[in-house]
C-alpha cells in the first residue's frame, strides 16, 4: 500500500464522524488542502495534518508504526497545535518545518474559506497568513 493511499485511509478513518466549519464532512477539508499542495510527501502530510490533534489514540509512534518515515512524522507533528499553545507561536512552529510550511499555507487558505461560507470570522486565519507571509516568504 502506498505511503499516499494509506495516509488517505486514515485520515479517512480518523475523520469520519467530524464536521468542517460548514458542516461538511471533515474530509473534505483534508482532501482541498491535499489538491492544494503539490508534493506527495505534501500531500501526504496534507491528508495526516489534523490526525494528531483529532485523532483518538494517534500520535508521532503511531504514525511511525504507520510507515510514515522521520520527514513525514515531524511535518504532521509540527502540524499539530500543543494543548495550550499560543495560536501564533503554533503557526509559526508549523512554518518552521519546510515541509509543513505549504501544507499549513494550504490549510489557512481552506479555513478562510470555510469561515466566510459558514459567516464566520476570518481574521485570525488571515492574520497567519499575513505572518507566514512575512516571515517565511515563498522561494
């Protein structure tokens, strides 16, 4: 089984009972930050990136014990928010990873787009944004 196919499978299987922002199916978030990115290992760590904080009973070991080598597992942790994380500390810990860096791009820009859908407020996820902009310009 691919690397792809099997972070597909559970994300799948994490997500299955969550909702987005609008209501939908929490998969499809994952699958709009997959289509957004362009890497497989990018895409990959798309489909995992909320596995860790969503995720009963997931956490680095068990992605490791997935098949997922060093390079993803960092990139998906480094994706995870810690509990009582500062929001913006998080963003840019996620941001210093440079395989996260474009995965975390990819999921502000669904979350405004999620918030304006839902009538929601956007500010802080453009507010990230702005910072990744900043602070870690694209190449």
């Amino acid at each position: 089984m691919s690397m792809f196919y099997r972070a597909a499978k559970i994300a799948e299987e994490v997500h299955q009972a969550q909702r987005d922002k609008t209501g939908r199916p929490y998969i499809e978030h994952c699958r709009r930050v997959v289509d957004a990115v362009e890497t497989k290992d990018q895409k990959v760590v798309a489909y995992l990136h909320d596995v860790l904080e969503k995720g009963e009973g997931w956490d680095r070991t068990r992605l490791e014990e997935a098949g997922f080598g060093p390079t993803i597992t960092s990139a998906v942790d480094a994706m995870s928010r810690r509990d009582g994380e500062d929001y913006f500390a998080f963003v840019r810990r996620a941001a210093s990873n440079p395989l996260a860096l474009p995965v975390k791009r990819a999921d502000l820009a669904d979350n405004i787009w999620q918030a304006r859908q839902a009538g929601a407020s956007t500010v802080r996820y453009e507010e990230a944004l702005r910072i990744l902009d900043e602070e870690f310009p694209r190449g």
